[in-house]
C-alpha cells in the first residue's frame, strides 16, 4: 500500500480526536434534557474522528505523500504558535482580553491584512460573542485575573 496525503489527514483527525476524548473525560457528560460540560466536545470529536474514517477510506483518490508541499509550514506554524499563546493567556487574561489580542495578531500580523479592517474584525467579533453569550445566553464567560 502507497502512503497517500489523506492517509496522514486522517489519521491526525483520529488521532487529534482521541487525545481530545482523553482530555475531556473529566468533564460530566449529562444526558440529552440536562447536557453537562462533556457533551459538546465529546459530540464535536465524535464528527471530527467520523470525517477522519471518511477521509481514510477515500485516500485512494488523493495523492501520494511524497508530493506534499512543505512551502506554506511556516505559516502554519505561526498560526499554532499564535493559537498556543491564546489558550495559555486565557485563564489569566480572560476572553475578553485574550480573543482581541489573538484576532488582530492573526489578522493583522500573520495574515497581513491592513489595519483598520483587521482591528475593526478584532474587536467587532468577540464583542458580538461577548454579547451573544453574557445577554442572550445568560453564560459569563471566563474573566481573567485582572477582572475582564
């Protein structure tokens, strides 16, 4: 069997998923009526390995691995590094810091796009969550150490 491009796809999204699975064990599952803190990523994992089995059973169709361009990793790895940054300011920084910087940084730096569109998206969307969740949803969402 030749290793194709969406051998490895899918076998990251598998594996991705059941690390995610193993993570998420301590959170309460609950049940259909009274969903706990586990439903969601167990649900969302649950899609993400489902698409991964898909992707692995059409990998005949896709290329092989020997033609996969690494020209764009240094990107990639910018949006991680970026990505990892977030989730580890977040407890402290809270959302409402944390996803501003995390936009704009994505938008604007790693992304090049020109300022006032990438601040106005930066600032636009987490005030939209922000509000969608605190007035609508009735959810706080998690304020960092320094009170926001």
């Amino acid at each position: 069997m030749r290793l194709r491009k969406d051998h490895i796809a899918g076998g990251i999204f598998l594996l991705v998923g059941i690390l995610v699975l193993v993570a998420s064990t301590d959170l309460p599952f609950g049940t259909l009526a009274s969903p706990g803190a586990g439903m969601l990523p167990v649900m969302i994992v649950g899609l993400m390995m489902t698409f991964g089995v898909v992707i692995l059973a059409r990998a005949g169709e896709s290329a092989p691995a020997s033609q996969i361009a690494w020209d764009d990793l240094p990107h990639a790895l910018r949006v991680i590094v970026v990505g990892v940054a977030a989730a580890a300011a977040y407890t402290t920084l809270g959302f409402a810091a944390t996803m501003p910087v995390m936009l704009f940084t994505l938008v604007f730096v790693v992304e090049r796009r020109p300022f006032l569109p990438a601040l106005a998206f930066s600032l636009g969307v987490p005030a939209g969550a922000y509000l969608l969740f605190t007035w609508l949803l009735k959810t706080p969402l998690p304020r960092g150490e320094l009170g926001f």
